[in-house]
C-alpha cells in the first residue's frame, strides 16, 4: 500500500481532477484498489464520483454516523485506539473500475473545522501538535486496512492545513499538479520551502516529488515547459479536453470504461502517466501499461545550472545552439536524457 497525496498550495490546478483521473486509471488500467481520501472541504472529489443521493446518505446525514474524512480523523486523535476504517469507507464509487475498485472515504465541509480542531488539540497541556499529528499519520496508513489498497490517494485542499500535513507525513510518494503558467516554477519553489518548515515531513517525499503538467495547451504552455523541466515532471502532461472538464459531476449514466468515458487520446496520455506512477511506487507494471516508455531514471535537477533550459529554438543535441525555424515541443522537452540524482 502506498499513500501518494495529491497536493499543490494553488487552487485550480487540476489536483481534484487529477486525483480522480488517476484512480480510474489505476483501477481500469493496473486493475488496482484504490482509495480516494477527499481531504478538502469543499468535496470536490466526492462530488465526482458519488451521486447525490450517497453524498446526502454518508456525509449529510446525523454527524455521529458521518462516514467522513472529517469523523474519522476528529475520532482518530481524540480517542484511546484508533477507529476501524471501514465503518468509514463507501466502497466501489465512481463508474470506472475495469479489474479494480476504487472506494472513497468521503469529503465534508466540516474538515476545515477538524484541521482547527486538531491544531488546539495539540496546543493543550499534555497534549503536543506533534503528537497528534502523528496519530492523524498513522490513521490514514490504517486505512489500508479497509481494503487492502494498492494505492491511496489523497486529494487535498490548497493550504497546509493539519490533514495535510498529516498525509504528507504518512506519505510515500507525494504528487505536485501545475499547470504550466509562467508562475508554475516559482510555485513550487514556493511550495517547496513551505513543505520543508515542516519536521513530520519527510525530506525525501519533498525531494522525490513527482509535477503533474495539467491542464496543458500546447498554443499557450509550451514556452514555460523548460523551466518546469528543472522538476521532476511526468513525461506526459494532461491536456485540456471538454471530456475531462465534463466530469466534475458525477453521473450514473456516464461511461464505464477511462476510453469512453475522457477519449482515445486521454488515455494514451494516462496510460504513460500510470506506467511512470507505479514504476515510482515501486508497485508491478501490469500489462495493459507495461509497454508504455519510461524514463530511464528519475529527472531530479537543482539550481539553475541545466542545460536543459534552452532558449527557444535551441537544441541541446546540436550544442545548444539556436535552429532558426526550430521550435521546442513537448516531447522534444521529454526525449532529453535525465540526469540521476
Ligand atoms: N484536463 C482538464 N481539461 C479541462 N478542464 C479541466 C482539466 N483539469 C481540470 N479541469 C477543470 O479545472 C477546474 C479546476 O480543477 P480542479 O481539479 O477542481 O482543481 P483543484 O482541485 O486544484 O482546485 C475544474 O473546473 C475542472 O473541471
Ligand atoms: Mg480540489
């Protein structure tokens, strides 16, 4: 099992979308189990995989029998043992599941109010921030234990609230969506810096973060990529397509399969996206992925040294010179060799 958040501090760069995408994909193509923690108040992801009969049923109903992100983590830290989390979890949600599943432990708006909760908690006598952060830890890795998972993804908010923080703590591998505006590098410069004022954060999830490029359009991104490539960033970015936007709502009448459903050429672009994900968790390579190119290491460059970053028009295979006429495309970007770290 390996927890993977879903994080960025910017609203709006696909991490909702990406999460969902990611798990459909998984499950349909990996024939995973995967579970999906909406970690954000505003519930966005239940909202895409959950009808609104089921959203009234597990999070509106009587709070003392919420199944929530928000009961689960609140019972977690205030009480003796932790909870079992499959009185918490909503299994086989969404339509795509191919030979997986993918369950849901369900968003609420009340989760902002447990994340302040869990902050006073620990600012009472005998009681330190550490401690139930690291409580709210160990939570979300027992909620393996509701499967077992292959994989659980956390779709967090913008802010480094007390969940967050506690995902990243239980985290394996930690995923940045960004879409490729001309602050996408800066942000995670940003990002970076704020995830390391942390010391339940392990260094190595900051260092081994993976960049998602989302929401790209070639017409209007492709300049901002080199700078993004100083990151460690999957090969394939996730375009723009009305198939994918289409999704916000769930709906039960909608396709079964990730083709039908987003496109043939969303799911070439996922398809790659899945094969580097599980070879970075470290998880078997199925079939249905396993003839999908890797990199041949781990692109991981600091500083601002690379050579990588080219002025547009130049080629580094021609000794970074200009080629008048020449312009950089994506797979340009990603055909350059990845230096290890
Ligand atoms: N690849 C995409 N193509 C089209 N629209 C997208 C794509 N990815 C995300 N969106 C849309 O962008 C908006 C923000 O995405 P969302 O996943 O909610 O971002 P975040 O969780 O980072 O706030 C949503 O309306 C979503 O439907
Ligand atoms: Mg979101």
């Amino acid at each position: 099992m390996k927890v993977v958040p879903v994080f960025n501090m910017k609203g709006g760069v696909a991490k909702t979308t990406s999460s969902v995408l990611l798990a459909e994909g998984l499950a349909q193509f990996c024939g995973f189990r995967v579970l999906i923690v909406d970690a954000d108040p505003q519930l966005n992801a239940t909202r895409m995989v959950l009808s609104h009969t089921a959203i009234a049923e597990a999070v509106s109903g009587p709070q003392n029998r919420a199944r929530t992100v928000a009961r689960y983590l609140l019972k977690s830290v205030t009480e003796t043992g932790l909870p079992d989390p499959r009185d918490f979890v909503l299994p086989k949600v969404g339509t795509i599941h191919g030979a997986g599943q993918i369950d849901l432990l369900a968003g609420t708006p009340r989760t902002a109010e447990v994340a302040d909760t869990m902050l006073v908690a620990g600012a009472n006598p005998g009681r330190t921030l550490e401690n139930v952060l690291q409580r709210a830890s160990m939570a979300f890795r027992k909620l393996n234990e509701a499967g077992p998972y292959d994989v659980i993804l956390v779709d967090c908010p913008p802010g480094l609230t007390t969940i967050v923080r506690a995902a990243l703590s239980a985290a394996d591998l930690l995923i940045v969506p960004t879409t490729a505006d001309d602050t996408a590098y800066t942000g995670i410069g940003n990002l970076v810096w704020h995830l390391q004022q942390h010391r339940e954060i392990r260094p190595a999830v900051v260092e081994n973060r993976r960049i998602l490029v989302t929401r790209y359009q070639a017409a209007i991104h492709e300049s901002n990529l080199p700078s993004l490539k100083r990151e460690s960033v999957f090969m394939a970015p996730i375009a723009e397509r009305s198939t994918i936007r289409d999704a916000r709502l769930f709906s039960p009448h909608s396709e079964t399969s990730f083709k039908g459903k987003y496109g043939g050429p969303a799911e070439k672009d996922f398809k790659k996206i899945i094969a580097e994900l599980t070879a970075a968790l470290g998880l078997a390579r199925p079939n249905s992925v396993a003839k999908e190119p890797l990199p041949k290491d781990v692109i991981h460059v600091k500083g601002d040294q690379d050579s990588r970053e080219l002025p547009n028009g130049a080629d580094k295979h021609h000794g970074g010179k200009a080629r008048p006429g020449k312009k950089i495309s994506f797979s340009d970007l990603f055909s350059f060799s990845r230096r290890p770290h």
